[in-house]
C-alpha cells in the first residue's frame, strides 16, 4: 500500500456507497469545473470497499417513500445506476408495492410526486390493483390488496459489485483509496477539523466528508457533539430526541425449487406488501406470529449459491447505543432471530402459492446487520461545521447513489442542490423536523 499523504484537499471517511459514490462525482465535478481532479480526494476505510452496510444491503433501489423530497433524490440515483448498469450490477426490473386501503391517499401522493419529478410510476387501485400482481405473479393471492405502486425504473443491484463498480471509478479518476487506514480522531481548531488522526498517522485535510454508515454516532461523538438534539416540529411543538438510534435489520433467503420468475418469464420485479391489516399465521401451528404483515423480496440472485429469494421484513429498534464491531454478519448480537424465519416464510406463503410450506427452505446462515438512524428517520445531508461535510443516509441509502452526485457541488465550491435542502441539519433547529407517518416502518 503506498504511504498515507500527510495533507490532502478533501478526505472522504469510508467507503461504502455514499463515500465512493461522493468520492467519485467530486473528483469529475472538480475536473468540469477546472478547479482540480481525484488527485486532491482520498477516501479512507478502517476495513475495506463495502464493509459496512452497503455490501451486505439487500440491494433494493426503490422510491417508496413518503417524504417526498426524497423522490428527486432517487430520480439521481437511478441516472447513476443507469450510468454504467453492468459495472454496478444493477438490475432494472421495477418495484412493486402493495398495501391495504387505508394507505391509498398515501399512494396517490408519492404517484404523484414521484411523476412530478421523472420517476415514472404507475397506480393500480381496487380490482385493477389486484389484477396488475396477478398478471405478474399469477400465484398472488391479492384479495386484500386495494392499492399497488409501479415503479418502472427501480430494480435492484449486488451489493458487492455496486461498490467495487464504485471504487474503480474513483481509481479511474485518480481518486486515491486506502483501506486499513482508521480514523481514531479529529484535530478540531477554531471550529474547523485541521486534520485527521488515523492509526497509520495524520493527514491535515481541508474539507472532510463523513460517509459512516452506523459508525457516524462514534464520530459525531469525537466531534464534540451532543447525543440528543431539540427537534422542533411544523406545530410549534419541540422535543429532546437522541441524535442516533440504532436499528437491527432483519433479512433472510428462502431457496425456491423452480426458478423465480414471473408470467412473461422474467426476472420479477422487486415486491414490496405492507398490510397493517392482515396478521401473518403459522401455517403449521395456526399461532399469529404478527398482527400485520411487512415483507419485501427479490430474486435472490448472486446473493445465493442457489435459486431463491432475498428479503427481509420491520427492523427492530435497538436504541441509542449499540455495538458496532465486528459488523453485520460477524455480529452475534445481530442475526435475525428465528421469529424472523417463521414470520418470512408464513408471509411470502401467504402472499403466493408457490411459497406455501417454504419453511424447510429457508436459508440458515448468518444475516442481518444494524443502521443509525436520525432524529426524523430521514437522511442529514449537510455541512455539520464549516469544512465536515456529513452524509448521514439513516440507513436509507444502499440505493442512493445520487447523493455523492449532487453533494459534489457543493463540496467544490459551487451552489448547493436544491434537492439537497430539504436534509439540511438546520431543520430541527428551525421547527420543520419530519412527523409520522402513516406505515409500521421506519423508512419513511
Ligand atoms: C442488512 C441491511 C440491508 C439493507 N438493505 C437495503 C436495501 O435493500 N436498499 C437500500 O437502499 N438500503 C439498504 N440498507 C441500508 C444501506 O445499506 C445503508 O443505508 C447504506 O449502505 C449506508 O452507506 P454508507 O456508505 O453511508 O455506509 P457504510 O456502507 O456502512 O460504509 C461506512 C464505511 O465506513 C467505514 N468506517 C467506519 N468507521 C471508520 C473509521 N473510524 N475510519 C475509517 N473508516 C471507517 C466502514 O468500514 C464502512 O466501510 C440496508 C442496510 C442493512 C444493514
């Protein structure tokens, strides 16, 4: 590995999605703008490309969100995606969401919203609703779906070869990329961060972009700031939230003994049911293991040895501290439970014959792994001081590629996106923190 630089223009910490991805656009939009190349960006990773979330994300690109600023978020996204496809693994084969009739207002409104910024969908409601999944999945048992979102342009993409995909385009713009380089501390002067303190020696950086995953509480927290926050709210209310909660994520594969496909022998699309009215049964037992159902799957794909499917159900709330290392799969603390296989499988049975009595084919390995969360649940895309820029994506954002795209001007000097304004830190400050909203999940 060559030796660290002691100084640099811009050092990105961490190198998963947001790291690469922001690495990479800085280092063109440096270029564009004449202002300098990937040779002024290093991107540090304590472990190595994908080691945090992003490579062992289910690998779902999709808009499902009820925030809606979040929708031209996306929309950049899928440009990235759909940039180079085969080098990000990406598999554009839609999203399809269903849910009951108490969220068909909600479904008009992100249709509508997601149109108005180019993220062509379609709505299907009542009997339309339920003959659309049937003429995908003829094996749906759509009699409780009112209401169902097609996302053309979702799909879904490998985990692993999105980041290395990534990393080659910064290599290929002379961004350089350490791994094994952790950063222990920050030497904060003045307000501003002067340099980094890593286990290999400081690097004195001018602008510093935190790309952490579920490590961005340690680090908010060796940056002096303060674990909880005032979160004012759009009706004048005001409340003290933790910075940072921790969630487990709880996904799982089941092995299918017919290849998944759909009636046009196609790789389906990603399928996302949430029925806050339907409990989901154990179809041995008759035991209720939930009084709703929440499950989204793909096609397992290169994540299995096998044919099969991915997915995964609600996370469940960790709270504000949690264990961080070792990670994901290499955590004991945070593997799906067996509930969690039960529930899975009696839901996707539930949902299509073929799945019916899928138990014995579920795949018993280690699984899951944990985000960070903010206040609002939505993402923090901002200058947290005058030269730390942080993308803090609360465990939004394997899918969201076009952040590092439009984050890149601003980090260059330019004008910050518009689409960026609304994930201003300022908005707990200014009482327009986001509310409830109207689903089990956390991924608002
Ligand atoms: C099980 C699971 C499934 C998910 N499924 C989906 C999905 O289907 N679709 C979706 O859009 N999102 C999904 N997410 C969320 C998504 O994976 C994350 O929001 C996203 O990957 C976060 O990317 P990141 O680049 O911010 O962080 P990470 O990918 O976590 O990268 C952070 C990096 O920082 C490095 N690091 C940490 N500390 C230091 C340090 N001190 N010094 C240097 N480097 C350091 C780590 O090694 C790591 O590589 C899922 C998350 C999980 C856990």
């Amino acid at each position: 590995m060559d030796a660290l630089p002691q100084s640099t223009t811009y050092a990105v910490v961490g190198a998963g999605i947001h790291g690469l991805s922001t690495a990479w656009h800085l280092a063109m939009e440096l270029q564009r703008t004449g202002k300098g190349s990937g040779a002024d960006v290093v991107v540090l990773d304590k472990e190595g490309v994908g080691a945090g979330a992003s490579g062992i994300a289910c690998g779902c690109v999709r808009n499902l969100y009820m925030t809606e600023p979040l929708h031209a978020i996306l929309r950049h996204s899928v440009d990235v995606w759909m940039y180079d496809p085969v080098g990000f693994g990406f598999q554009q084969v839609g999203y399809v969401s269903a849910g009951e009739a108490n969220q068909i207002d909600d479904y008009q409104r992100m249709h509508k919203s997601q149109n108005a910024v180019g993220y062509h969908s379609d709505l299907y409601e009542g009997q339309q609703a339920r003959d659309f999944v049937k003429s995908i999945w003829p094996d749906f048992k759509a009699d409780g779906i009112d209401v169902v979102l097609h996302e053309k342009v979702s799909g879904y993409a490998g985990t692993m070869q999105a980041c290395h995909g990534l990393a080659q385009k910064c290599l290929d713009h002379g961004v350089r990329l350490y791994t094994g380089v952790e950063v222990l501390g920050y030497d904060v002067t003045g307000g501003q961060v002067e340099a980094l303190i890593t286990n290999r020696g400081r690097i004195q950086a001018d602008v510093v972009v935190l790309c952490l995953g579920a490590w961005i509480a340690k680090h908010w927290e060796m940056l002096g700031r303060d674990a909880s926050i005032s979160c004012g709210y759009a009706d004048g209310n005001r409340v003290d939230k933790d910075m940072w909660t921790f969630w487990r994520l709880k996904e799982g594969e089941v092995y299918v003994h017919q290849p998944y496909r759909d009636a046009r022998d196609l790789d389906p699309p990603v399928l996302h049911v949430e029925l806050m009215n339907t409990p989901v049964v154990d179809p041995d037992t008759g035991k209720e293991l939930a009084d709703h159902t929440y499950v989204y799957w793909k096609n397992g794909a290169e994540r299995m040895d096998r044919p099969g499917v991915q997915g995964g159900t609600l996370p469940a709330q960790i709270g504000p501290k949690a264990t961080l290392d070792p990670y994901g799969h290499f955590n004991d603390e945070y593997q799906a439970e067996a509930w969690f296989a039960d529930y899975f499988c009696a839901a996707l049975g539930q949902l299509m014959g073929r799945f019916e009595g899928c138990r014995g084919d579920f795949r018993e390995r280690r699984n899951g792994g944990i985000g960070a969360f903010t206040p609002d649940n939505v993402p923090i895309f901002d200058w947290i001081m005058p030269n730390v820029w942080m993308n803090a994506d609360s465990n939004h954002g394997f899918k969201m590629t076009g952040v590092g795209k439009l984050v890149a001007s601003s980090l260059a000097g330019g004008a910050k996106a518009s689409e960026l304004e609304p994930f201003a830190i300022k908005r707990f400050a200014d009482g327009w923190t986001y509310g409830a909203s109207n689903s089990h999940s956390p991924w608002v």
